[in-house]
C-alpha cells in the first residue's frame, strides 16, 4: 500500500507540473518567439525542430514532468517523515 501512496502521489504531481510547464511555455513561446521585433533566440525556441509555442510547450511539458516527479518525492517522504 506504501508504493501505491509514492506512486499516486508522484504521478498527480507530474501531471499537475507536466500541465502547468506546458500551457506557461505555450504563452511564453507564442509571445516571445518568431514575434518581429523581439528576436528571440533562447533554447526553447529552437527545441526539437520546431518554432515557437510548439516547441517551448514541448519544453515545458518535458521540463515540468522532470520538476513533478522531484516535488511529488520530496512530498511523499515528507509526509512519510512527519506520520512518524
């Protein structure tokens, strides 16, 4: 039951994270990239071969799953430490 708890919660998290990263760098990308003016030439422009918001999303969406799954152990072995 204990790993279903640390699974539970790490996945709500990343999918949470995973969401989140990938709807603000989707504003960022659509805002910020191929926008005449502003020459943006960041490394989430230029991600997986593709332009703008689609690829800071897929950037976000990558990047969010990563921090989701850091956050959601941390959470559980807090959680853990403090039921003690």
């Amino acid at each position: 039951m204990k790993r279903f708890y640390l699974t539970l919660s790490t996945l709500l998290l990343t999918t949470i994270f995973a969401i989140g990263g990938m709807l603000k760098f989707s504003i960022y990308g659509g805002n910020n990239c191929d926008v005449v003016g502003k020459g943006c030439d960041c490394f989430c422009c230029n991600f997986s071969g593709l332009r703008g918001y689609e690829s800071c999303g897929v950037f976000g969406l990558l990047a969010g799953c990563v921090v989701g799954v850091i956050v959601g152990l941390i959470v559980y072995v807090l959680i853990k430490y403090y039921k003690k």
